[in-house]
C-alpha cells in the first residue's frame, strides 16, 4: 500500500479516510502504510489514540483496530444490538467475567494488566477482547508509560450521547451506514466484513 504515514496527523487522517483500521497487519493497515519504523509507529498510535480523535480496540478480526468517530456510534448500534450493558447483564445475556470487569472498570480508565492480576480470573484475556468486540470497551494509553493499555468505557470517553446517538436505527440502516463510511471494509475477507457487520451480543 501507499505509505501515507509520517505524523500522528497522518495516522489519523488515514484512520478517518478508511473508516476502520487495523494497526497491525500485513496487506492493510497502518502498519502497512507506514513510513516510519514500527518503534515510531508505535509512538504515533498511543497520540493518536490519546488524541480522542479516533476509537480504539478489537473492533475487527480480534485484532487492535482503529475506528473513526463518524463509524463508531453506528458500530456500537449494531454490535450491541442497542443494548447498554447494564440492560445485557439484567437480562441475562452478559457472562459473569464480562460483568465482573466492566464492574471493575468504573469511570477510571484502568490498566489492563493490573485488573488482570487483581481479578485472578481465568479467561480474563479473551473476555475484555469480547467486549472490546462488542464496543463496551475502548483503549486508550497511560501517559510516560509505553504500551500500558488502559481499558475504557467508550461512553467516559467520547460521552454517552455521542456513542448511543445511533441507537434509534435499525442493525440493517447501521450496516449499511458502516459501508458508506468505512471504505476500509474492502481490504477485510467476506467472513470479517460479516462479522464486522453484525450484532456481537
């Protein structure tokens, strides 16, 4: 792919030209349109992330991916099916690890690893990528701390009404909402983009 990325700026500009963005990936991705080393990149993918100007998580393929701010409402309409949280876990449909950290998480951005140790709990990896799939949870960086992946809310992100404000459509309008907006669908195989165009819960 063409390498676009110099700056942070850069990084986000593609973020937002594709929609959805996975960090790492051979054929596409930021690292695959990176002109800087990946120690570089690195850097450029905690500011950006810290920026607020994109969201971040494993939002596609399990793998660390960025979504622009005019994708994520609607990616988080669809892949939670309109639900909060709280109204899944009411419900019954929230596993019991997922609700133990999202009980964990609180309004504080908190550091993955060490809610990992304090909870002890088995599973604990794949239950925060699944609701990093969901879009209960985004990451953002702890400050002077490379790599220290602090788990959030997207809601005491970006702010509640912004991340709810496409709750009112339907999963079909959001889907196709998805594809209008995120070009970077192309480059997924047909099984991914199905998934990325689903409901997750």
């Amino acid at each position: 792919m063409e390498l676009k990325i110099h700056t942070v700026d850069d990084l986000i500009d593609c973020v937002n030209e594709y929609g959805i963005l996975p960090f790492w990936d051979e054929s596409f991705s930021a690292y695959a349109m990176s002109a800087v080393n990946f120690m570089k990149l690195w850097v450029l993918r905690e500011k950006a992330v810290n920026s607020l100007k994109v969201a971040y998580g494993k939002y596609a393929n399990k793998k660390m991916t960025f979504v622009s701010l005019d994708v994520f409402p609607h990616l988080a309409a669809l892949r939670r099916d309109g639900y909060d949280f709280d109204s899944l876990s009411d419900e019954g449909r929230a596993p019991r690890r997922e609700i133990e950290i999202m009980s964990a998480v609180g309004e504080v951005p908190t550091p993955s690893y060490e809610l990992g140790k304090k909870l002890e709990m088995k599973g604990y990896d794949g239950a925060v990528t699944s609701l990093q799939n969901k879009t209960y949870l985004c990451v953002t960086f702890k400050k002077s701390s490379m790599g220290s992946a602090m788990l959030n809310r997207p809601e005491d992100v970006f702010g509640y009404d912004f991340v709810r404000s496409k709750y009112g459509l339907s999963a079909e309008q959001n889907a196709q909402e998805i594809i209008k907006l995120a070009k970077g669908l192309q480059f997924f195989d047909e099984k991914t983009r199905a998934k990325i165009l689903s409901s997750a819960v």
